[in-house]
C-alpha cells in the first residue's frame, strides 16, 4: 500500500483514506496522507461509514448515482473533523 499511496501523491491522485479500524498510520504514509480528512468505517455502524464515503466521493469529483447522493445526504455519517485524525 505505501507504494501505491506514493505513487498516487506523486501523480496528483485524489486519495480518499477510509478507517477500518483503529491502527494507526505507518510513518511511511504519513506525508502523502498530511491534512486528508478520513471516512470513519466501523463495526455495527457500516450504513454511516458507507453513506460517508459516497458523500466524500462526490466531493472528490467522482460520478455518484442520484438516489445514493440523495440518500448520503440524509444519513449523517463518519468523516473524521477532529485534528487528531487528520492524516
């Protein structure tokens, strides 16, 4: 994954990082992931995780089908805001 993390940061990628649980960030991800908001996607709480990723898809610029947009936007879900988590 660090390899391809590397090269995508390279190439101007947009990097989408998603939490599936709580590990933490190798030190070798840590500069292509700096400042990257991440999509929180945990146990028993999988509908908010997935209603968060299409969100943060649609605001990456990718093509998101209207009935999943329409029903993001009514699930609040898991788009880490706190700085601890930023990446």
């Amino acid at each position: 994954v660090v390899k391809e993390l590397a090269l995508a940061s390279e190439r101007r990628k947009k990097i989408l990082p998603v939490c599936l649980d709580s590990s933490g960030i190798p030190k070798s991800m840590e500069y292509q992931l700096a400042g990257i908001q991440r999509v929180e996607y945990v146990e028993r709480e999988e509908e908010r995780g997935l209603q968060a990723m299409i969100r943060s898809l649609g605001k990456l610029g990718v093509t998101v089908c209207e009935e999943a947009s329409q029903e993001a936007a009514k699930t609040p879900g898991f788009i880490s805001h706190d700085p601890s988590h930023h990446i």
